[in-house]
C-alpha cells in the first residue's frame, strides 16, 4: 500500500481564508485604517506576502519562530509608517490565539480523505508550529484520517530537508518510491520531495509549475487526486 503524505496549510487547511478572516476582525478592532492610513486590502496586500517570504527565510532556517511571528507584523505595520514593537508582538499573539480555530477546509478536503483512507496510508507532513498547527488538526476533525502527523517543530527539521521526508519514511515504516508529498508550496514540498526520491502533487491553484518533471504531477483541485493517483 503506497503512502500519501499531506501538508496541512493551503493543502488541506484554508491558510489563506481563515488568516484573511482574523487579520480582517483584529484590523478592524484595533482601529488600523486610522492608525495605519489606509484600507484593510492595501495592508493584507503587503502582510501576505511579508508573511511567504518570512516563513521561506524559517525554511532555510535564517530566522527563528518568534521572529517570523511578530516580524510579519512589525515589518507591516513599518511599512505603513507605524514604528511600534510592543504592540506588533501584541497584535502578533492575538492572532496566533484566535487563527487556529478556524474552520474552513479547501473544497474536497473531507471527500478526498475519505475515498483514500480505505486505499493509502495517510499522513501530515506541516512546516507550522506545534501548538498552532495541533489545534487546527483537531478543531477540524482531521486527525483520525491520518497515522502519522509529522510537525516540523516537533522535530527540529522543516521542508524542503531531505531529513524531514527521510524521517517520514520511517514514521510511516515505508520507502521512498511508496511515497507521494501532496502540497501547495514548490520549494518545500514538491523541491524537498523530489529531492528525496519522493514523487509530488503540486496543488498550484491559480500558479503555473516552474517545470515539469517525470515525478510531478500538478492539480487545481482536490478533487483531481481521483484520477492521478
């Protein structure tokens, strides 16, 4: 039986709805638009993607958990003429508190789980932290699907290592060519599990694959899982 290894956030978690919806509540409540001078989509224009390029420096671990955290903030509110640490790191604690109990599951998610479950070991492999990332996993039911779920904080190592996805094989007692990395991002999951003998799903939504390769497939929905796997 081959293994199918998930990551969580863009994948089967919605990341980008669920974030979108706290960080809209706390830009409202904290009166933002005044303070910073402009609308809540001008400032989660430049939040999204200060957070894709923090988290890419945690990758390749130029950067610390507590620095991403309220950099994304800091950096944001900065950028927007607001120079004030102590209330980023406020801010910044709200909203790992609130976010991760979030819902929203990208369309198929449950659908796809269940029609693999009877076929595949399945398994999270997730770049988040700990205590975030556990939280989301049980809040929205998923956790029962999956043998291993394999937190990258938990263990001291992040995607795109190779060491992550060896120590997946051993988790889930398989070898490399049994497994497949299903994930919305090209340098952590599909990069590192190509790197590590793995083949991958590229979930690209509305980006286009940098190249293709034998052992890559892409799709636009979860539903597409049916037919390439």
């Amino acid at each position: 039986m081959n293994h199918l290894f998930f990551d969580l956030d863009n994948t089967l978690w919605d990341f980008d709805k669920n974030s979108k919806v706290v960080l809209q509540k706390l830009f409202l409540d904290n009166g933002f638009e005044k303070k910073l001078g402009v609308d809540f989509k001008i400032f989660h224009d430049f939040y999204y993607k200060k957070n894709d390029e923090l988290w890419h420096l945690y990758y390749f671990d130029k950067i610390k958990k507590a620095e991403l955290r309220y950099r994304r903030f800091y950096d944001s509110f900065l950028n927007f003429g607001l120079d004030n640490l102590a209330l980023s790191k406020e801010i910044s604690e709200e909203y790992v508190r609130i976010s991760p109990y979030s819902k929203e599951l990208l369309p198929g998610c449950i659908e796809i789980l269940e029609h693999f479950n009877s076929t595949h070991h399945l398994h999270i492999i997730t770049n988040g932290f700990a205590e975030v990332q556990n939280i989301k996993i049980d809040n929205c039911g998923l956790r029962n699907y999956f043998k291993e779920i394999i937190i990258s904080e938990e263990h001291g190592l992040t995607k795109p290592h190779v060491d992550i996805f060896r120590l997946g094989e051993r988790l889930a007692k398989t070898t490399a060519d049994k497994c497949i990395m299903i994930g919305d991002n090209w340098v952590s999951d599909v990069e590192g599990a190509v790197g590590a003998g793995w083949k991958a799903v590229y979930f690209e939504g509305n980006k286009k694959a940098e190249y293709e390769h034998q052992n890559i497939s892409c799709i636009t929905s979860l539903y597409e899982l049916k037919a390439i796997i």
